[in-house]
C-alpha cells in the first residue's frame, strides 16, 4: 500500500512537472528552449513572416503551429504545404492554383494555397526544396500580396502570414546560387534557429 502511494505521488509530481514545462505541444525545461518558448510568446502576435531553421527532428513544424495559435490569425485557417513534395507545374498549381484549360490536366478551375489561407497562415515547410521558377513568383506574393493563377492574367488579393521553415543553411544556397537572395531576405524578417536535439 505505501508502495503504490508512492508511485501516485511520483506520477503526480511528474504529471504537474510536465504541464509546467509543455508549451504548445513542445516539452522542454532546459535554457535553450525555455528561451525559444519566451521568444514565441514576444513575437507571435506581431510578426507576420518568420522564417523557422533547425536540423531536421527539431520541431520546426510545432514551432510554426505555436506562431499561429498565439497570434492574431489563431481562429482562421493553418495550411501547410511541403514545398519539397511537389514537382515545379504541380507546386506552382498547389500554390497559387490555375483557371480552367491552363494545363492538360486543368478540367475546371481550382483555387490555390494561398487563396485557401487568405486571411490566416501559410506554412512552408522545407522552403529550402522550392525551385527556382516559383521562388520568383513567391517573391511576388510577398511583395505586392498578389497571385496569379496559372493561365490568369488577373491578380488576386490576399492576406496571407507566412512561416517557412528549412534545415537548410539558406545563407549559403543563396551563395551557391540555389535560392533567391531578395526571397531569402523577404522571408527572414524574423529568424528563429531551433537548437539541435543533442543540445
């Protein structure tokens, strides 16, 4: 009987231990995260691009999913794309969808990712994978806050944040001539570098 009441107020202790160390479905007591978790809560309600760094098994996806649930979009829509999964046709498609006969594929019109988060948050996820052909168009969305459709002359309006995240050192892609130097620059307004798991 004392065996088993120990246990229960092990448990508890452990229990209680970690909801106070639990933020926003990341566990972490050390330095290094507490400070990540203070750095979300300051930015989130403010920041409108955050590009998200870290190797791969980081959190890098909990992390963007914190950003939208603290900031001022957190009742409208979280669409998350990997930009690695896609080919460069299908990808651009994905985003910034296409009008009806733009392609062969293109039965009827389809309305793309961005238009899909207007009004709420965008996550792209390794946008260190994106080709070269819609990093030139995503440079435009973040710029002007327009899409064109593929086939469409006529822009559209939106009102997209956006958190791209990467395991990429997207410094040196830009020098290797990989990645888009003014996108680089577009999308890291804010720059959270999530500590490697050994850490």
């Amino acid at each position: 009987r004392e065996e088993l009441e120990r246990r229960r107020n092990v448990l508890s202790v452990e229990s209680d231990l970690a909801r106070r160390l639990e933020f926003c479905g990341m566990i972490g007591r050390g330095p290094a995260m507490q400070e990540l978790f203070g750095m979300i809560r300051r930015l989130a309600p403010h920041a409108r691009t955050v590009l998200i760094t870290g190797e791969t098994g980081t959190g890098k996806e909990l992390v963007a999913h914190a950003f939208h649930k603290l900031g001022p979009r957190r009742d409208r829509r979280f669409v998350t794309v990997n930009c690695s999964a896609a080919v460069d046709a299908r990808l651009e498609s994905e985003l910034f969808g296409h009008v009806r006969g733009a392609f062969s594929e293109a039965a009827e019109a389809k309305p793309g990712l961005f238009e899909t988060a207007d009004g709420g948050t965008l996550f792209l996820d390794e946008i260190g994978e994106l080709p070269a052909t819609v990093q030139a168009k995503l440079l435009r969305v973040l710029g002007l806050g327009e899409v064109h459709r593929v086939g469409s002359l006529d822009p559209m309006r939106v009102n997209v944040h956006i958190l791209a995240a990467t395991n990429r050192d997207l410094r040196k892609e830009v020098a290797k001539g990989r990645f888009r130097s003014d996108l680089y620059y577009r999308l890291n307004i804010v720059e959270v570098k999530l500590p490697p798991l050994r850490d």
